[in-house]
C-alpha cells in the first residue's frame, strides 16, 4: 500500500478533488500555504494499492497545470530610491510524494 501526497495549487483542486473522487479514490484535503510565494495551497492525501499509485498520479498531473503568474518585485536603485516593477513566475502545477505504509487501519 502508498500513500500519496500532492501539493496543488488551490485554482486546481475543485478539478483535481472531482477527478480523483469520480474515479473512486478517497481523498483528504489539507488547506496548505507556499513558501515562496505565500500563495495558498490544497495538500491532498490518497491511500492506495501499489498498482493503482500511477493512476492517481496521472489524474493529478492532468487537473493540475503549470502557469505563469506576474508579482510585484521592489528592487533597491541608487539613492535609497525604490522601484516596484512585476516579475513573471511560474505557478501552479503540483509536487507529488509517494510513501511506503507498514501498516493501515480503518477504525
């Protein structure tokens, strides 16, 4: 048995919750912050049999995209002047940990 954890970006959950729920996995969903950029986070949790980890990976890997987002960035100029100017980055997308379980109880 896994465990499989999936850090989402909370504009993907509602798919990524509906798509893993439709195919008959169960899910716990955390509220989870980033740190880089504070942005808020939904942390999934799915146990699963091994040969069923890949499924669940790809369905998360499918609701789940890769976007960039523009963000303030201030930058220090001459004189102890400051100039706030928009950055592009990259977001969304999501960081996947599959666990070994030793032991599963249902009680």
């Amino acid at each position: 048995m896994k465990l499989v954890m999936a850090v989402v970006n909370n504009d993907d959950s509602g798919m990524v919750s509906a798509a893993l729920t439709k195919d008959g996995f169960a899910v716990t969903k955390l509220a989870t912050t980033g740190g880089f950029l504070k942005s808020g986070n939904t942390t999934f949790i799915v146990g699963t049999d091994d040969d069923k980890v890949d499924r669940v990976i790809d369905i998360i890997s499918k609701q789940s995209r890769r976007r960039t987002q523009l963000v303030p960035n201030t930058a220090a100029m001459d004189m102890g002047m400051y100039s706030a100017y928009p950055v592009e980055v990259s977001v969304g997308g999501s960081t996947v940990f599959v666990l070994n379980v030793e032991r599963f109880e249902k009680v």
